[in-house]
C-alpha cells in the first residue's frame, strides 16, 4: 500500500503547474520540490526495502512428512479412494490443501480408461485450494493465500516465456520434476497426473503452476480457471483476439466452447455461432449469448456453405465493403474455436456425425475466412488429417494452439476474476453438478457420457 501511495504522490507532484513553474524559475526543481523529492525518495526506499524482506525466500513452515490425507488414484487399471502419507515438500513446491478441482473431459481416460498405472497416481491437471506450506525458496504464494493450480505452468524466466509464449512454458515438461509425493499404506510412492493431480485433499505444486488469486469469489468457480473456463475465454482473448463486430464460430457448447461464447460476448462479436449436436447444451448457448445454433446431424453436409453464406455479411458489392464468392477464401468467419474434442466414451446424449472429432476440425478450418483466425482446442481428437497442399499453404488463416487456448496464467487468470466480479462473465452457468472425493467415479462418467455440462469436485 505505501508504495502505491508513494506513487501516486510523485505522479500528482508531476503534474502541479505550480511546481512546474517553481522548476522552471530555478532551472529545474525548487527547493520546496527538492525537499520533498528527497523525503520521498527515502520514503520509497525504505518501503521497498521492507517489502524486499517480505519477499525474500519464504522460510519452510516445518515438516509436513507423514501427514495423512485421502485421494482418488489411479494403481494398475483400478481407481480408488486410498489414504496416504505425505513426503517432505521441496524447497520450490508449494503444499496445497485442496477445495475444489475441475472435472475436465480429457482427464475422462485417466480417471475411467483400462490404461495399467505402472505408478500410482493422483489424475487431473488442475486444482484450487489454499497455501498450507511453502519451500524454503518460494516467493510467489504465500501460506494462507487462496491459489489456482493451474494446467498450465508459467514460469517467466525459460526460453518459452521470454519468447511471448508462456502456455508452452517448459516447466509443462512435468517429467522432469514429477516425483512421487505421499506413500500408499504399503510403502508404494505416488505421483501427480500432469505434477498436479486434483482429485486429492493435498495437492504438491511446483511454484511455476501456481497462481495467487485475491479475490472472495467461490472456490468452485475459480478452480474452473486452472481448466475449462480459462481455455474457452483465452481462445478468444489472447492470439485470436476478437474484435468488435465479427463473425465468430464455435464448435462445441460444452464447458470451453460457452466459456468461447462468453469470450465471444464480453469483446462485442457481431455474430456467435455455436455448433452443436447435444439440445440441452445448444439452448445453453443461446442463454449465454449466441446468436445462432446449428446442429451438426441436421446440416452436416451442407454445414461449410451455410457458415460461409452466413457470414458473407449484408452486402457483395466488392467497393462497398462487400465480398462475394465461393470457397475457401472469401467465405467463413473472423474467428473460429474448435473445441468440440471427439468421443472418448459413448455419449448418454445425442452424439455428434463423426465420433472421432476429425469431421469438425476439418470444418473449422474450412468455415475460417482468409486471414481469419483459427484457435484448436479439441485435445480429444484421435486421428491424423489432411489439407488440399495449395489451399493450405495459400489460404493466409492463422492457426494457434490449443494449450489452454493461449492462456498466459499470471496474466490472464485475475483478468478473468475481475470479468467474474463484474458480470462479464458468468462462471456459475457452466456448473452442472459438484462431487466429492467419494464421487470422482460417478462425477467422470457424467463427464463422460455428457450428461453434465459442468462438474466440479469439491475435496
Ligand atoms: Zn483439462
Ligand atoms: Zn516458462
């Protein structure tokens, strides 16, 4: 705080005429803005040499060695309830008693799949709880701080982040640091899905995944900005911003692609619209802003042109602002966000025309314009895809990853909360159900089969 006073003194100072006159008379600063110039300048001083102290490398708040605690893990090909023992954190890990983890579709396989877990562990990739203990070199949490374990890391200092990129930070390379951090009552380590797990009353993080959030917020709600909520916004609010009156497109109204519509809605798109085979999730669309919905088993073979003529716009006078003309050049929207992931397990639901996913991405890329903007967030496709060779060197669309829709985590996650706190967005509306521990089971398969929009586990 009295630092921001201090600053905002000096700029007022700044901006006195009175002391601009003083300065001019005796060729600079006058003897009153001198003095007070130095008094500041002390005052500032001696304030960030305080908060320097604060911020010098926190001291370990004791062993936590051998706290118990319960978590979901997953151990050959069962998954199960267990109780643990906790290991020594490190000096850069942060120990997080966990509130609430977003239920996310792509962690469907890791929590139901027959994959034999050679290691024991804790699935999901995200979580949200409070600092219970910090490593002697940690800096950014603090005990007691409400954070995010977010899916995406953000470092600051690698070459990713230096470069612009830091949702492909290399501390994403969890190999490198996943050790295990409880036991098994049988002596077996555990690690961390991602080295974040979720699904567990104690999560062990590495400073890099963890984000302060100051805010009174609903854990529920903010644990879905460590996952889905914070992907669809992003996509729509980082590389392929989007700008005021377009044409956006979204593939799939499940818990990211109505984040996107929401992204969508809070940058003034002229049209949103959503693609979707499943009714109850088209209807929540239209409630969250979407300006048409199409159903991809109704139009699926005529789904590109009808896109395209959509958003071809009021007039085709070509000197008036218009544009005119087939393919894959001139027709298809500003902004496109795939985020409709293919099907990892039956749905209870009305599936989609193509279960692989493929068919909509390729779609995505043909309902893009020239020189739009093309964000793939459906990790769940399987499969490999191909382009017409001259289309796709020539059609100038801009492509960007899917990781967490471009999300730059110390950045972006309080610029959500803050569009949280005002209405901009609404993270509530996507919350379909909460579990707890005892229910990851029954939480996932609602996940799975699609029946739920959104769920969280509240630990
Ligand atoms: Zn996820
Ligand atoms: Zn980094």
């Amino acid at each position: 705080m009295s630092d921001s006073a201090t600053q905002g003194d000096t700029c007022s100072e700044r901006s006195d005429p009175i002391a601009r006159t003083a300065n001019a008379e005796s060729g600079g600063l006058s003897r009153r803005s001198m003095l007070k110039a130095g008094a500041l300048a002390a005052a500032t001083l001696t304030a960030a040499r305080a908060q320097a102290q604060t911020d010098a490398p926190s001291v370990a708040t004791g062993s936590v060695a051998g706290r118990p605690f319960r978590a979901f893990v997953r151990s050959g090909t069962t998954g199960s309830v267990e109780d643990l023992r906790l290991r020594e954190i490190g000096r850069r890990q942060v120990l997080v008693r966990t509130t609430a983890s977003c239920g996310c579709y792509t962690i469907t396989r890791s929590v139901l799949g027959d994959r034999d877990y050679e290691t024991p562990t804790i699935p999901n990739h995200s979580g949200f709880g409070v600092v219970e203990a910090v490593g002697a070199e940690v800096r950014r949490v603090r005990e007691g701080d409400r954070v995010l374990v977010c899916g995406t890391p953000e470092c600051g200092v690698c070459y990713q982040c230096l470069h612009g990129n830091p949702e492909a930070c290399n501390y994403l390379n969890s190999q490198l640091f996943n050790e295990p951090i409880a036991d098994m009552a049988d002596g077996t380590g555990v690690i961390q899905q991602g080295a974040i797990g979720g699904l567990s009353e104690l999560m062990v993080a590495m400073e890099e995944y963890c984000i302060p959030l100051f805010t009174d917020l609903p854990d529920e709600e903010l644990s879905l900005l460590g996952d889905t909520l914070a992907a669809g916004l992003s996509s729509t609010l980082t590389y392929g911003r989007v700008e005021p009156g377009s044409n956006v497109v979204v593939f799939g109204a499940g818990p990211i692609g109505l984040a996107a519509v929401q992204g969508a809605v809070s940058q003034s798109a002229g049209q949103i619209i959503v693609i979707e085979p499943v009714a109850y999730r088209r209807e929540k669309a239209v409630e969250l802003g979407a300006t048409t919905v199409l159903d991809p088993n109704v139009d699926t073979d005529t789904l590109v042109e009808r896109v395209r003529e959509m958003c071809y716009g009021p007039t085709d006078r070509l000197d008036a602002g218009g544009r005119y003309g087939p393919g894959y050049r001139y027709g298809g929207a500003d902004f496109v966000i795939e985020a409709s992931g293919g099907d990892l397990f039956p749905p209870a639901v009305e599936p989609g025309p193509d279960p692989t996913g493929l068919l909509a991405l390729r779609q995505s890329w043909d309902v893009t314009r020239g020189g739009g903007h093309l964000t793939l967030l459906a990790a769940g496709q399987r499969g490999e895809i191909s382009f017409p060779t001259a289309r796709f060197c020539l059609s100038t669309r801009s492509i960007h990853g899917g990781q967490m829709g471009g999300m730059h985590p110390m950045r972006d996650a309080p610029r959500y909360v803050t569009m949280i706190e005002s209405g901009a967005i609404d993270a509530a509306a996507v919350i379909t159900a909460t579990y707890p521990l005892d229910g990851v089971v029954e939480g996932f398969e609602r996940v799975a089969d699609r029946s739920e929009l959104g769920v969280v586990f509240t630990l």
